[in-house]
C-alpha cells in the first residue's frame, strides 16, 4: 500500500517537477526573446516612435535630421586633426601630385606641392546617412564641410618662367562624400569600400589664388589653368559616378563590378546652330563646337568662319559610363586670333535619352551652366544635334575599356616625349577612338601652333580673366561652367598670342 | 509494520519520482522545438500603451541624457552589415575550435564533438548612444553603450558512450559598457597607438543554456549564481580601472621621436667655383636633415677664399634615419641680394655605420634632381666627418612608460627640473595682427616660442626647463601671449593678447599638472599648458 501511494506521489510529484520546469523555461525564454525585440525595435527610433513613448514630455534636444548629426565624432575629430593632419600631408602629397601631372593643363610644364600643411581647423561632419541601396553594399554618405587654414603652395613651372610658388588660400570645401561598402563573408566583412563625391548636390571647393613674391598676371590665365585643374581633377575622378575603388587587404575580391565601366556609346551629329551671338569686332564669329561628357576626352568640330548660323553636320561618337548621371556637355566657341571666346554652353543629361532611338535635339545655349550666380539671361542662339545611344554589350565594353586604357597610355608617352603639352588636350586621340571626327584642337598641335608656337602658347589663355583671381567657386560641374563663372566674356578682341588650353 | 510500510513508502516515492521525471521530461521537454526562430518584430506605432510601459525600460541613452549622442546610423550599418559579419565570425570561430576539440577529446573518452548549428542569429547588437570625453590629454575617450540581445543558436552535438546528447547556448544578452580610449595619439595613420578598452559597469549576460533539451538555466538559483560568476570573472579582468590593452603601431615609431644625434664636421672645401664677379667668393655651408621642419644650421662665412677651411661642429637631431639625408649646401655670402648657391649634395643616413667616424669627400651638384639635365661642370669638393650616435634603446623605453621623466643627474639634491610645456592656446585676438608667440617669464628668466603666423587658435608644442635648486614652492610663472606685426613698421607695434600667472606649489605636490587656463585680458582667449616637476628621487 506505501509502496504503491508513495509511487505514485513520487511520479505526480516527478511529472510537477517537469512541467514547474518546463513552465520556468518557457518564462524565461519569453522574457529574453521579449526583451531581445524591445531593444530591437528600439535601435532605429523615429520622430514618431519617440512621440509615442515620450507623450508630452518629448525632449527638446532630439531631432530627426536626413544626416543624422555626429557631434561626438566632431569632438574627436577636432582632437585628432593636429595628427590626422601630420600623417595626412605625406600621403597627400605622393596621391595628388601625380594627379596634378596627369590633369594639368597643356601651359603648365610641372605642378608640385612645395609646401603643404592642412592647417589647424578640423574638417566637421555635418551628418551621416546610412542606406542599403543594393543587397551586399552599404551606402553611406557623409556630409563634410571644411572651411580650413591650409598652407598649400603650389611650385608652378611653365614654359619660359621659372617656378612661381602660388598659394591657395581660404580653402573652402562643401561636399557629401559617398562611401559604398562593399561587404564579404569573410573578416574584416568589408572587401571593398567606393569613394565618390556626390553630384548632387554639388561639391563646392573654394578658396583664392595668390601668388608669393608676384604677381599673378605674370602668366596670363594661369589662376584660370589652375581652376581648370583642380575642376577636372573632381569632376573626372572624384565627383560620381567617377570614383576611387579602394579594396581592403586580405580578401581576394572581384572589384571590377564597382568600377565604373564605359555603359554605352553616343552618336551625336552636331548639325547646326542659330542665332549666334557676335563677338567679333569686324565681321562675324567663327563658331566651332566642342563636344565631352568626360573632360579627360573631348571631341571638336571644324570651324564654319563667319557665320552666325553655320552647319557643321559632323559626326562624334563619345563613350558613356553612366546614363543615370552623366550629362552631354556641348560648348560653342568663337575661334579667335587670341583667346576663343565661349559664346554658348549647353547639357544634355544623357538619362533624358532612349536606347537605340536617334533624337533630333534643340538645345538653347547658356552663358554658363552654373545659373545661380549669371544674371545675363541674354538669348544667345539655339543648337541643333541628333543623338543615338546604344547599350553596349559585354564584349564591346571590355573592348572599349581597354581601348580608353590605350589611348591615354599612349597620350602619356606623347605627353614624356614633348609631341603634346598635357594628357587634357589631345583632342584627336579622343576623336580616333570613336571611328569619326575632325577633332584638331589643342594647343601643342591645334589652331594656335601656328601663330605663337606652343611656348607662347601656354600663356594664352586669357587675359580677360587675368584680373579677376580672388574669390573664385569651382561647382564640380565641368571646366566650362567654371570658366564663365569667374569671367563672363564680353569683352572682344584680344591681342593675345597663343591658343586656349582646353 | 507501519515502519516497513513507510520504507516502502519511501522506495516507491523514489522510484516514482524518477519515473515521474523521465515521464514528464517526455510529456514536456523533450518536444520542446529546439531550433530558434526570429522574432518578430512590430513597430512601434502598432504596439498598445502596455507593452510601450515595457519597453520605457529599455529606453536608449540618447533619449534620456542630452550628453549622449545617437548614434543609430551604426545602427543601421551594422544591421546591415550583420547577416555577413555572422557567417565571418561564425566560420572563423568554427575554425580555430575544431582543432582544440580535437586534440582534447581522446583525453576524456569521448567520441565526437561537433558543431550542429553555429549561428549568431538575426539580431545585431545595437548602440544605444555614445558619449564622449575632452581631456587635456593626447587621447580620445568614448563610451558606447551596447546592448546585444541576440537570438544565437550554438549546438554542439557529442557523442560518448554510445550515447548522444547536445548541449545548446540559445538567447545570449549581452549589455555592457565599455569605455575606449585611443592612447597616444601619433602623428601617423591610424593616428593612435593603443586602443585601451575597460568595462565601466559589471556587464550584463544571460543566456538559455540547453543540456538534453532542458535549460539549466531555468532551475531556479542556478541562473543567479552562474550570472554572478561571469559578472565577477569578467570584472576582475577587465572592470575599470583594469584595462585591455591592444597595441596597434610601435609607439616609438609613431611618435617619429628622435632616435639618435648626428654629428657632422664640416672640414673644408676645394677649389670651389667663382661666383664672385670680384675676387674670390664667400663661402658657408648650410646643413640640414630632409624634410626636417627644424632650421637648418650654418657654419661661418670664409670670405675670399675657394678653399675655405671651417672645423665646426654640429649636432643634429636623427628621428628617421631610413629614410632621411643630410642636406649640404654651399652658398657664397653676399652684402647685398641673395645668396649664390655654389654647390650641392646629400648624404642618406642609412649609409653610415653607428658610432664610428667616417670622413667623406663629396662632389658639389647643381641640384639634386636626378632628372634634370646635370651639367657636368666640375663645382668643388667638400670634405665632412660624420658620425651617427643612436639613443640607446633603453633610455628610449624608460621615456615611454613612464610619462615622468626623472631629473638628470647633474640636479642638486633637494632640487629639481621644472618642465614647462606650451601646447596650445584658443580664441587669441589681436587689435591689429594675430601672429601670436608665447613668452614665459620665471623668476627674470625669459623664454619665448615660436611665432605662429595669423592664426587664432596656434599651435606650438615646445618645452622649455628650468634648472632649481629647490623646489619652486612660492614662485609663480608668468605666462604672456604676443603678437608682432609680420611686416616692419612702427604703426601697429608689439600688442599683448593676454596673460596669466600660474602658482607653482600645486606643481611640485602633483608632480604633473595639464591645463587650461583662461587668459587675462583676453576675451575668451585660454592657453594649454602642462608643466612637470622632476627630481631625481
């Protein structure tokens, strides 16, 4: 009888045992799993969540910005800056000046730091955004001012003047930075990072031009060459969709996907343009178009002399890396015994375009593209051209990457062998690339050869602009904008020898 | 029989109790799911004022404390970033214990071990804000909170006996806060030395602990007690003030401190090259290292002579001798104008042997660019002995550890060195000019700076000692801010942007004082300046 009550008290007490178990498990699990999601759902908090937990209390110094704002990185930033700004100086100095080699303009024969400093003042953070526009890659873009002391003095060599050290002043840069991480499975978890200066909105890099010990109209358009530079320099290789792949050691890792790659080719017919302004004294203009969507390769047509309305009906194919942002820049220039004078300006996005349809296109042409700071609103003509894009396919892309490869190869070495004054202005090695084309612009070899010879040459460009150094705004947009922005041409005949650098 | 009948009572009750446990294991745990699922997670504007009240628990810092910064942009990088850091650190962690498992199981007869599921789950860890400290020193202090409730799922299966049993780790929380501080900073990339991390709180951790399909966890006071454990292990190793210390860069590289002396005799020179439209030229030497910011040094001019002698002495201070030269040029003194350079060349460091004298004939250049086309022309000899002295590699180690030099030996006894440091000064402003230099006056001695040219927030970094023989127990130092006008003239002379005068008695009872002080006269000017009193006791 004990045996059998004390069994059985024994398997109910037992199976009371289990289940207190199994119901303190169950407990326990749900609390952690609850607070597992509590503080979850409270990693990314919004204006509205906060408003829900707050009520009426909402505390008044939190804010929901797009950027989120990093005050405590700024406050490190600031600290570390004296020694980010020492390591930094060396690094830029071997990165930009090679750079700087591939980039100058054909009047200057070398540019070089002679001194660089970053001076005391920390670049700040404004905000951090953080997306996943694409699985496996993390966007982040950060918004970055920097109104710096720097010290940079450039030693600038051009033909005939020994080095004139030029001082950049009161730098001023504005910019949101893009970096892409690419991610991997395997330690560190990031196998490449892609940097890039958003275009939108656009970077602004400001600062003056002064030279040491002299004066600046020493070289006529030499700020003008200067800007020019700097201009292509960001808008060729920073400014998106260009961009800088940096892969993080130890993962072997396919980068080519994030380079940016040639996307497709243009034909554009340049037909004809109307209504042209005249800036020549006696006479009319002599028009002639040129035509880029990178800097780095531009294409011109022939010059139709005095004609307000010329045709040209020339045919260029230009390569496109990327529709989404790229634009067709179009400019219209009056070729001149000096200085060409730009008489129109005109943009294309290339995104407004259709694959494999020809378009004829009106384009109105603009004194500048930057019309924030151009009051002239003056109508200066209309352009007409037809454009055809085609996707290209993956064999032509390869082809046609390597084929850009070469071509500024090869300009490299008629650059080192005195043919050419700079990678920028072989305007035919751009036009051979494309099959058509009477590109023949430049100053080594173009139109002012004759005239000056390439030494006097390098000095030609400008001398309209040689008063106006101070105060300059480079809107990484393209040269061209640029170059209105610090002078607007009206004034006519120049007796300046030499050609414009391109 | 009533005795007999509660011994069987007492059997039976064991027997049932055991029976009753394997049953109701059974009945309730053993079909328990093991496997763990994800959460699901609501947002917030769905959820009803109860479970709001829960969560008021778990409310971030950044939301209560003004001083905490959000920071939910890492957030949402590491969220993304998680899926991939999971299979990393999942596959990393698998290969470095499959090994170890290896070599230890023959030792305790079991047959195998292995990882059933690895996993780290779905959830990231989350920042819940991030507070920073300024201090005078050369480092960065920021204090994460993190709070990791994860949803991990670590089964190992193991085999022994025949028999096989798992033992999983389910629902680890972590919260924790650690303090980083990136000491010293160095002026090459990453930019610090050290990364030293310590918990500021005994760290939270709680997990679900699965033998067999029941969580030990759950059986009441186990779980207190192993929590407590941790607690206390992790505590005594890395609580504040123990720390964690990882080296990133050699600090005596990163400092770029000087890591020897090198003395040059610059002996003489042959046949140098007429510059001189007159007579002989001048000749004297100028020495310096490549890329050194220190001023280069100079010997005396020889005037008409081209085969000057000199015998002079110098000494300068090596911090890369990989990598750097020494740098001599001969110039021609003149009266007027600028001085003619007459010649060339440089010595690289590393060619010479430590400590030993080496006396070597250099030809003069035009110019040290290889590429420029050089003229041949013969520019004279230099004649100049050399020897490099390295620092002894302990002097350089003691420097380092201990941030309180002691005083060289030379120091009277009861006295001491009296170290001023001139960091930086803030919000300097002048009437006319703002090329601010500091002067420092102690007891009639006077010392200046250098000169930091238009700038309000300068910059110098010097040091300057003081020989006592006792401690400046009474003294003050006088601090004073200046500027002069760069260019010369009388319209704008000498102004003073502020000064201060600092008692020194706190110094020599806390041997070492870094500080801020609010500059008189001033508006908002404030100057940084640390000052050490070594003995040599």
């Amino acid at each position: 009888m004990g045996l059998i009550s004390g069994m059985l008290m024994g398997i109910v007490f037992g199976i009371a045992l289990m289940a207190g178990w199994q119901h303190m498990m169950r407990y326990r699990s749900n609390k952690r799993i609850a607070k597992a999601v509590d503080i979850k759902s409270l990693s990314s908090l919004n204006r509205d969540d906060l408003k829900k937990i707050c009520g009426e209390n909402f505390p008044e110094w939190i804010s929901f910005p797009v950027f989120e704002q990093v005050k405590w990185l700024n406050k490190q930033l600031s600290k570390l800056w004296p020694f980010v700004a020492d390591a930094a100086e060396a690094i830029i100095k071997d990165s930009v000046e090679p750079l700087l080699e591939e980039y100058r303009p054909p009047g200057i024969t070398s540019m070089k730091f002679s001194k660089l400093s970053l001076g005391t003042v920390a670049p700040k953070i404004e905000g951090i955004r953080v997306q996943s526009l694409k699985k496996g890659q993390i966007t982040m873009d950060i918004d970055l001012r920097w109104g710096g002391d720097p010290s940079i003095i450039l030693a600038i060599e051009a033909a005939l003047v020994a080095s004139i050290p030029i001082q950049l002043k009161d730098l001023k840069v504005f910019t949101v930075v893009r970096a892409i991480f690419q991610l991997a499975e395997e330690i560190p978890c990031i196998s490449a990072v892609v940097v890039a200066l958003l275009a939108e909105p656009k970077p602004r890099i400001d600062y003056t031009l002064k030279a040491i010990g002299g004066s600046l109209t020493a070289i006529p358009g030499l700020s003008d060459m200067i800007d020019d530079t700097v201009t292509s320099i960001i808008t060729d290789m920073l400014q998106w969709p260009h961009r800088i792949v940096v892969p993080i050691g130890g993962i072997p890792v396919d980068t080519s996907e994030l380079e940016l790659k040639p996307q497709g080719k243009i034909k554009i017919t340049v037909l004809r343009a109307n209504n042209l302004k005249n800036k020549e004294l006696i006479g009319k203009s002599d028009p002639y178009a040129v035509v880029y969507i990178r800097p780095l390769f531009k294409v011109k047509t022939k010059v139709i002399e005095n004609n307000l309305n010329p045709v040209w009906n020339q045919t260029f194919e230009l390569i496109a890396e990327d529709k989404e942002t790229q634009s067709l820049i179009i400019e219209v220039f009056d070729q001149d015994v000096g200085q060409d004078e730009r008489l129109g300006i005109a943009k294309l996005p290339l995104i407004e375009l259709e694959a494999g349809n020809s378009k004829e296109i009106e384009l109105r042409l603009l004194p500048s593209l930057d019309m924030l700071k151009i009051k002239d609103k003056k109508d200066r003509g209309t352009l007409t051209i037809q454009v055809f894009y085609r996707q290209f396919n993956e064999e032509e892309q390869l082809a046609a990457l390597e084929e850009e490869k070469r071509i500024l190869e090869e300009r490299k070495k008629l650059k080192e062998a005195g043919v050419i004054g700079s990678t920028m202005d072989a305007l035919d090695g751009a036009a051979s690339l494309v099959g058509s084309g009477v590109g023949m612009v430049g100053t080594g070899i173009g139109a002012g050869v004759g005239v000056v010879g390439s030494g006097l040459g390098a000095f030609g460009s400008g001398l309209s602009k040689a008063g106006k150094f101070m105060g300059r705004t480079i809107t990484g947009q393209s040269n061209a904008s640029k170059r209105s922005g610090s002078s607007t041409p009206v004034n006519s005949v120049q007796e300046n020898g030499g050609a414009k650098p391109l | 029989m009533g005795f007999f009948s509660t011994i069987l009572g007492f059997c039976g009750f064991g027997v049932g109790i055991s029976t009753g446990l394997v049953i109701g294991y059974y009945l309730f745990i053993y079909f328990q799911p093991c496997d763990v699922k994800n959460p699901v997670i609501r947002p917030l504007a769905e959820q009803d004022s109860q479970s709001l009240q829960r969560l008021l628990h778990e409310i971030p810092l950044w939301v209560k404390n003004p001083d905490y910064d959000r920071i939910d942009w890492l957030n949402k990088f590491l969220e993304v970033m998680w899926p991939f850091l999971d299979k990393a650190i999942c596959k990393t962690a698998k290969n470095i214990a499959n090994p170890i498992i290896a070599e230890q199981i023959p030792k305790y007869k079991i047959e195998s071990v292995e990882f059933e599921e690895l996993t780290l789950g779905s959830l990231p860890p989350t920042f819940q804000g991030m507070k920073v400290f300024v201090t005078e020193e050369k480092e960065l202090i920021m204090e994460p909170t993190l709070k990791w409730a994860g949803n991990p799922n670590v089964t190992l299966g193991i085999k022994a006996f025949g028999l096989k049993a798992t033992v999983q780790v389910v629902d680890l929380q972590i919260f924790a806060q650690p303090r980083i501080t990136l000491k010293p900073l160095v002026p090459s990339f990453p930019c610090f030395a050290k990364i030293v991390v310590s918990l500021m709180e005994k760290p939270h951790v709680d997990f679900g602990l699965n033998v067999v399909g029941a969580d030990l966890m759950s059986i009441p006071g186990l779980y207190r007690f192993v929590q407590e454990l941790i607690k206390d292990q992790v505590a005594n190793m890395y609580l504040w003030p123990k720390t964690l210390e990882v080296e990133i860069l050699d600090p005596t590289k990163a400092m770029k401190r000087p890591v020897g002396i090198l003395h040059v005799k610059v002996l003489r020179a042959m046949k140098l090259r007429k510059k001189d439209l007159l007579g002989a030229s001048d000749p004297y030497v100028k020495l310096k290292i490549t890329e050194s910011k220190a001023p280069s040094k100079k010997t005396a001019v020889k005037h008409k002579n081209l085969n000057p002698e000199w015998n002079e002495e110098f000494s300068i201070v090596v911090k890369d001798p990989e990598s750097r030269a020494l740098e001599l040029i001969v110039y021609d003194w003149e009266q007027v104008g600028k001085h003619d350079k007459m010649g060339t060349n440089v010595v690289p460091l590393k060619e010479l042997t430590p400590d030993e004298p080496k006396v070597m004939t250099l030809d003069l250049l035009k110019n040290l660019n290889q590429n420029d086309a050089q003229d041949d022309k013969f520019r004279g000899q230099l004649v100049l002995e050399l020897t490099y002295k390295p620092f002894k590699e302990e002097d350089m180690s003691k420097d380092l550890d201990n941030p309180l030099q002691k005083a060289p030996e030379e120091t009277p006894p009861g006295g001491g060195v009296l170290v001023v440091v001139v960091h930086e000064a803030q919000d300097v402003e002048g009437k006319h000019h703002n090329n601010p230099y500091v002067r420092i006056i102690f007891k009639g001695e006077e010392r200046k700076t250098k000169q930091v040219k238009k700038n309000r927030d300068p910059r110098w970094e010097e040091e300057f000692t003081f020989m006592l023989e006792e401690p400046p127990l009474k003294e003050k130092l006088h601090v004073e801010v200046l500027s002069t006008s760069t260019r010369i003239g009388l319209l704008h002379p000498k102004e003073t942007l502020g000064y201060v005068n600092i008692s020194l008695a706190d110094v020599v009872n806390n041997k070492r004082i870094n500080e801020k002080y609010h500059l008189i006269d001033s508006k908002n000017g404030k100057i940084q300046i640390e000052l050490q009193w070594r003995t040599s006791s």
